[in-house]
C-alpha cells in the first residue's frame, strides 16, 4: 500500500448509536483550547471531517470522536464529534463511546468498581465516571455541560404543519424541542426517514430566525438540530434527534437530554435530586438526574448526569491512496436524504 495518510478507529455503539473512535493517526488539531479548535476545523480547515464522514469511508449513520490531548490541565482527554454537516463541540453518546474505548483499550489504565475520565470538551469539562467490571465498561455516567433553556414557546410559521411550537434549549449544543405530534407524526421506527426529513426542514427555518449563541463560548453557537419528544405511557421522555443530511439518532441522545432536563426543570416539573429516563426510536435508554443549578451568563440552568452503556464491536485502519479519486468524499440521496 501507499496510503499518504493513515488512521485507526475503535469503533463503538451507545444504545445503538456509532461513534468511531480515532486512536490514533490524527495529529492535534490547531488552538489552544478546545473551543478554538472546533473553531478552526469548522472555519479553516474541515479537510479531515470531509474526509472522514462522507462515502466511500463512512456511512450516513457514523459520527467520529476525535481525542486530541486535552487543553485543560484538569482533563484527561480532550473530545470533539466530527459528523456530516461540521465539528460539534459535545454530544453525550459519543463521550460515552470515548470512555469506553478509552479505558477498554487500556488507553488509560482501568480500575473496578469505578473509573473517572475527565473530558475536555468546547462546552466546557465534562466528567465521566464509568462503571467497569470484569475488564467491561458496564455504564458511563456523564456531568454534562451546564444546560439551559434560551427562547421558550418558540414559534416557527410552517408552509406544511403550521405554527410549529419550539423551545431552544443548550445542553452542549443547541436544540430546538418539539412536540412530534405537531408535524402529524410519532416516534417510531416505521417513521424514521419522515422524521429526520421533517427534522432538517424544521431546523432550517428555526435557524434562519434565531442567531443564538453560547453566552460564555461564543465559538458554541447555532441551532445544531431539532428533537422531537412525546411521553411514553410509564413516563419516559421519547425522543428523536434529527441530524444533517437527514437521519434519526438511534440513541436516547445525552445533550440533548440535557436540553430536555433543562426544560424540565425551568418549567418546575423536577427538583433536584430527581431523574428521568429518555428513550430513542429504537427503545435504548438513558437515565438522567438532575443534580443541581447553575447561573450561566443571564441564564439559570440545569447541572444533569446522564448514563449509558456502550458496546465495542470493532476496529479498523482508514487510509488515502493519493491516486484515490474521492480524497475529500461524496453523499448520495439515495441514502443520505436531504
């Protein structure tokens, strides 16, 4: 082989989720905090997203977890999320995948009941306890980034479905909450490709009248996606997150989960101490505990742990022949959507 460029992957689920874990091959990315290189692979240089999260060496249902050395000198790892659309600074399935692999691997050395691995993420640190037996993470249990609610009873006009009703929320990235029974629609496996296309529709018009931004990171701004909720009969938050090109998120979703915690608790329907459990189309959970406030800028927030289970089910080595015609990729509708 000649490749001119080469990297390996611990490939991972949450829930369902993947989450390709680059191990190594990846030189650190430009900045000097995590913010800022999120910044530069969304602003200068997205070579290696491109590469990466479009065919022929991706599919549309794979996110890849980059952990450059951590910036803050209290983390472990540093972590951002490469997906189709750009860098995101957080996501709570793909840290559980990291940990996982981190500690599954011997990347960082395990140690029962209990290991702690901090992350250093563009939303802030973000520490992850994984419970661990018999050489196996049995669960991962995350303090996400401080969560709040940014515009309630949002309102969008709709040429389809109406005034859509939302609220923008950050739990790591931004969300725009929505009640999927107002797109005529539910939560099931059946509806996946109506959801997600109707998903990036949505977040298109919420996005262009909305310019929102993190009040403490301003590298953290924009709508990322929207999630559709409804409840379950035993009380349990169902969601879907729906993600660029368009595609539904198999997992429960950890931030925005903690979008949903944040809302939760603004509205007063949980006090500290409380959880919940969400649950994706595909019926994997995630427990989440709402464990105190916190004031973020001009807003009063939410601090939330959130648990999952992640499984390892592969490895791999990606290269780039130089002859390759496809060296930044391509995506289809055909499988894609959008």
């Amino acid at each position: 082989m000649r490749w001119k460029r080469t990297l390996q992957t611990v490939d991972v689920h949450c829930a369902g989720e993947i989450g390709r874990v680059v191990t190594g091959g990846v030189l650190d990315i430009p900045g000097d905090t995590m913010a800022a290189k999120l910044a530069y692979i969304n602003e200068v240089d997205d070579g290696l997203r491109r590469w990466l999260c479009s065919e022929p060496r991706a599919a549309a249902n794979h996110s890849f977890v980059l952990i450059p050395p951590a910036c803050h000198p209290d983390a472990d790892f540093g972590m951002m999320v490469l997906q189709k659309d750009q860098a995101h600074a957080m996501s709570g399935s793909n840290s559980m995948c990291a940990v996982t692999a981190i500690l599954e691997t011997g990347m960082m050395e395990m140690a029962e009941p209990e290991t702690v691995v901090t992350l250093d993420t563009a939303a802030g640190l973000v520490k992850a306890t994984a419970t661990c037996k018999d050489g196996k993470v049995t669960g991962v249990s995350l303090d996400m980034p401080p969560s709040f609610v940014a515009i309630a009873d949002g309102e969008v006009d709709t040429p389809e479905w109406g005034r859509v009703k939302y609220d923008l929320c950050y739990g790591g990235v931004f969300y725009a909450l929505v009640d999927v029974d107002q797109i005529g629609s539910n939560i099931a496996p059946k509806n996946a490709r109506e959801l997600a296309e109707r998903g990036v529709v949505l977040r298109d018009m919420i996005a262009a009248q909305t310019d929102i931004a993190h009040p403490e990171i301003p590298e953290v701004h924009g709508l990322a996606y929207v999630m559709f909720r409804s409840r379950d009969e035993d009380g349990a938050v169902r969601t879907c997150t729906t993600l660029k090109p368009a595609r539904a998120d198999r997992s429960p979703c950890g931030t925005g989960t903690n979008s949903t915690m944040a809302l939760l608790h603004a509205k007063g329907e949980i006090t500290t101490g409380e959880k919940i459990t969400t649950r994706s189309i595909i019926n994997g959970e995630f427990s989440a505990e709402l464990i105190g406030e916190a004031q973020i800028g001009p807003y009063q927030g939410s601090r939330v742990r959130v648990t999952g289970q992640c499984w390892i089910y592969g490895m791999s080595q990606i290269g780039l022949d130089p002859s390759d015609p496809f060296p930044s990729g391509f995506i289809l509708s055909d499988t894609w959507g959008g």
